[in-house]
C-alpha cells in the first residue's frame, strides 16, 4: 500500500514537475516571440527611417543637379520640341477639345534671314560725317614710263567710324556787371549794380556741373559700371575724382532734384493705371540700424502693364519684406496687380485690388520637381514634366492670341483656356492622391491647389498677363549690375538706387535717351520753383510730350538697334 501510495506521490512530483516545465517553456517561448517582435518593429522602423533617408538623398541629390542646372545649364524654361507640340499620350480626349478652339501649334525651322539693303545706311545717318582725302604727292610719277600725273577725279574707298574718347573740360563762370547810367549821376543817390542771370548749382561749393553727375549716374545705374571703376576711368582722364565724392553727389541730387519726380511717377502709377505688376528682389545695405552688415534688405518693383499709357517702372527701397509695405505702396490703387504667391500679395486683404497670380512661378516648381540623371538631363515621363507641359501649352495659347484685340482674347480664354484649365486641375487632383517621395512634385501640387482661385484670375480680362515676366524683365538690369557694386553701403544710398533706377528705367520704356534725360532733369530742376508749383513736375515726367527733342532717342536708329 505504501509503495503504491509513492508510486502516485511520485507520478503527482512527475506532473508537476512536467507543468512547471512547461510554463518555464511557454514563458521563454513568449519572451522569445516578444523578443522577435520588438526586433521586427525595430526593423520596420529601422526601414522606414531608411527609405525616408533614401527619399531625403534622393531629393537632396535633385536638389543638387537643379542647382547645378541653373548655374550651368540651359537658363529657359520651356521645353524642347521638334515638329508639332505634343501632348500627352494618355490624353486624346484633351488634345481633341484643345484643337477645336485653337489651331496647331508648330515650331519653324531656323531660317537665316539675308541682310536687308541700307541697314548699314541707315545705321550710320545719325552720326556726324567727315571727308578724309588722301592726295597724291606732287612729286610722284607714273609707274610705267615715268611721265607727270594730272588729277582726273575721286574715288570712294571706304566707310569707318571713328571713335573720339570723352574728355574733361574746366570751366571757369564769370558774368558780367553793369552800372546804371542814371541812377547816382550827379553825385545823388546810390549807383545801381545789375548783374547776369547765372544757372543755379546742382550742389553748393563743389565742382558737379549737371552733366558730369548725369554722366555717373547713367555709367552706373544705366550701364552697371560701379564708382570704383568709374574712379580709374576719371584718372585716366586726368581727373582724381573719389569714389566718396560720386556716391555723395548721387545722394544729394537724388534727394534734393530727383525725388520729387520719382514721388510723381508712384502718385501717377497708382491713382491713373488699372493693371500693376509687382514683385521685390534682395540687396545688401551695410549700415542698417539694428541690422547685420550682411543682413539682406529688399527692393520693391511696381511695373505698369503693358495696357497701360504709363509706362514706367518703380524701385522702393525697404528694410523688410513685410506686407505692410506691399500695402503701403499700393494704397489708393484699384485694378489688378500680377503677382507670385508670396504672403504679402496673398493675405493684403484690399477690397479694391485683384490679385492675379504668376503661372509662370508655378511652371518653376514643376520644373524643379523633374527627376534628373547624374548628367543633369531630364529623366522623361515624370509628373512635373506632364505638369510643366500643361502649362507650356498655355502659354503657347496666349502667343496665339497676342494680335487679338482685349476683348477678343478675354473671350478666347473664355472658351480654349478654360478647357484646358479643367483638363490642369483635374490632373493636379488625381495626382495630389498618388503616394510619392518627391518633396518638390508635392510643393507643386499643393501650390497649384492652395492659389487656383487667383491663378485662374487673368480669365476675368484680356488685358492681364498671364505670367509677372514682364516685372521681371525690369528687375533684371538692377540684379545683374547688384553682382558689380555688390551692396549698398547706407539706407540713404539704398533709397538714391531706388530713385535713379525709376528713372532709367521708366526712361527707356519710354525711348529716351537716358544720359539726355538725367542731364535735362539736373539742369532743370534747380531753376524751377517745383515747391510751389508741383504741377511743373508734370512737363520732367518720362512720358512727358514737352521733353526737349535732345532727350529723344533717334527713331531710325532704333530701326537698327533693339536697345
């Protein structure tokens, strides 16, 4: 009995002993799955860290090659086609209703045009004319027998120009004086002293005459040569004209002569023109207060449209990009204003101002977004570049429509534009849902959906443009001659930049000889009472019809020259 009771003792310890091995091994089992769990956890996050890195080189690598492009590559944004402009392949249906509005749209092979009869005639009218004859001496004789010569008559040999450099002339202004003959004859009263009227100095005390400053300015804000190089050039001419000097001379005659026209042409831009452009670019001022030397400051351009009668550009120096000087420029205006997308159009809020925003800008973003390979060509058939030829195609529709009249071209928009619009957005819908690692592709798309409101704005009226090129264009001779002078060294000669390049600016819009003009301006403003009577500033004006003859650019000669 006793052996059988431990013999069942015995097989109960077995049991149990089996269960608690068995626990011990669910338990090292279940630490062993959870173990492999947290490792796979830490392995798919792991991953996705890593395709998020792979992403991130991929886009930082695009980046790159972009860069590299713009540096490097071909500057235009449109693309390349031979023969007919091609749409997408997948989209019939869009090039079917696209051609029933609008006719194809084929690019000519390059054709070099002959050389038109009197061009060089024509070129050459202008200028002054001098005969150079070359005699024959006295003393020679014929080649052959050596008999006397007698002059049988002229023949031409060639046409050249000659070029006479500039010079420096000193002038020493004297006037003369007289006396009256009556008056203190006979030794009653006090002899009377009349003097000759004498022009009035651009500036107190120094030797700037109107056209030496005009001749400064025009080299440097008309043709982008800096003060420094302008020094070298005046010594070279005998003269040893600092630097300091031409930067204070161009201060005070921009404030004291020149502003007072450039205030005019922003009152005439905003309270006379309907359609604006506008858009703003950097410049360094060194000497900002509460400011970094290498802190950047910003220059605002406001552009007439080409609608417009005026036709001027305006600069306006600002320590910030703020909306609160978009808003300041811009009070009083009613119309349209082409912009980009940045926040300061975007949020100015102004009931009576329209905001028509760049499809240009947007091209820019799908450009970006094309994938490039190591050597920097486009990798085709990627989304931006089906975004980038949507819009290509409009723009090749607003050429279509440049001879039509406002009213006509609006109701094209109306119809082929529209169209195509649709076709855009639905495009931009459907893609916005595909998943992608392309940051730049995404920037595009939300871009393109966060401003279609004000994007689709130049379908309103047949005078707005559909892109701000036509401000940017302007802009340009202010940031390429930026890469000369580099900065400006205080606000005041920031805010004399500003006024001087509305002036040649707004100077060549209107044909004007620009060093003609600023020397007309600087003569004239002095010997004008413009304090009490504002209304002469009105005659000084670009666009003026009273400008003498002098300050016009010869007609024919821009029959030859497109600059």
């Amino acid at each position: 009995m006793r052996r059988i009771e431990g013999y069942i003792m015995n097989k109960d310890y077995e049991l149990e002993m089996l269960k608690a091995l068995l626990a011990e091994k669910e338990r090292l089992l279940a630490e062993k799955d959870e173990k492999i769990k947290e490792k796979d956890k830490k392995i798919q996050e792991q991953d996705e860290i890593i395709e998020k890195q792979k992403a991130s080189i991929e886009n930082m690598m695009q980046a790159l090659l972009h860069s590299q492009k713009v540096m490097f590559g071909r500057k235009t944004e449109k693309a390349q086609y031979d023969g007919q402009l091609s749409l997408f392949d997948n989209d019939e249906k869009l090039a079917e209703q696209i051609n029933k509005e609008t006719e194809k749209i084929t690019i000519n092979t390059y054709k070099r045009t002959p050389r038109k009869a009197g061009v060089r005639k024509e070129m050459l009218d202008n200028l002054p004319k001098e005969v150079v004859e070359y005699v024959i001496d006295e003393n020679q004789k014929c080649s052959v027998c050596g008999g006397e010569l007698a002059v049988i008559g002229k023949v031409p040999v060639r046409t050249e120009v000659e070029f006479q450099p500039a010079k420096l002339i000193v002038k020493n202004i004297v006037r003369q004086v007289a006396k009256c003959k009556k008056c203190g004859a006979n030794g009653k009263g006090n002899k009377n002293i009349e003097k000759a009227a004498v022009p009035e100095k651009i500036l107190s005390h120094s030797i700037a005459t109107p056209s030496l400053v005009a001749q400064i300015m025009y080299q440097k804000f008309a043709m982008g040569v800096p003060l420094n190089r302008q020094e070298n050039d005046f010594y070279r001419m005998g003269l040893v004209l600092p630097r300091s000097n031409m930067a204070h001379w161009i201060i005070r005659c921009s404030d004291m002569w020149l502003t007072p026209i450039y205030e005019r042409i922003h009152s005439n831009i905003i309270h006379n023109c309907e359609i604006l452009h506008m858009d703003e670019t950097r410049i360094q001022v060194n000497k900002e207060d509460g400011k970094k030397a290498s802190s950047q400051s910003f220059m605002w351009v406001i552009k007439t449209g080409k609608c417009e009668e005026i036709k001027a550009t305006f600069f306006y120096y600002s320590r910030t990009r703020s909306r609160e000087t978009a808003l300041t420029l811009l009070k009083g205006f009613e119309g349209y204003l082409t912009t980009d997308a940045y926040t300061a159009y975007d949020n100015m809020n102004l009931e009576k101002v329209q905001n028509n925003f760049c499809w240009a800008h947007l091209r820019r973003y799908f450009i970006e977004s094309i994938p490039l390979d190591s050597k920097g060509n486009e990798i085709p058939g990627s989304k931006g570049d089906e975004g980038r030829e949507f819009i290509n195609l409009l723009f090749y529709m607003e050429e279509q429509m440049s001879g039509l009249t406002y009213d006509a071209k609006k109701a094209r928009r109306q119809t082929a534009s529209r169209k195509l619009l649709d076709a855009f957005w639905q495009w931009v819908e459907y893609t916005s849902t595909l998943n992608t690692t392309n940051e730049k592709l995404t920037k595009a798309l939300n871009y393109s959906l966060n401003h279609r409101e004000k994007l689709e704005t130049f379908l309103e009226d047949g005078r707005l443009e559909i892109s701000n090129n036509f401000c940017e264009s302007h802009i340009r001779p202010f940031a390429t001659a930026r890469r000369a002078w580099l900065f400006a060294d205080t606000p005041n000669g920031a805010k004399a930049n500003a006024v001087l390049y509305t002036l040649v600016e707004s100077a060549r819009e209107n044909n004007l000889n620009v060093y003609e003009y600023l020397d007309y301006l600087l003569a004239t403003m002095p010997n004008i009472d413009f304090c009490n009577h504002p209304d002469l500033i009105d005659d000084l004006l670009p666009w003026s019809d009273k400008l003498p003859e002098r300050c016009h650019l010869v007609q024919k000669q821009k029959k030859s020259f497109k600059k």
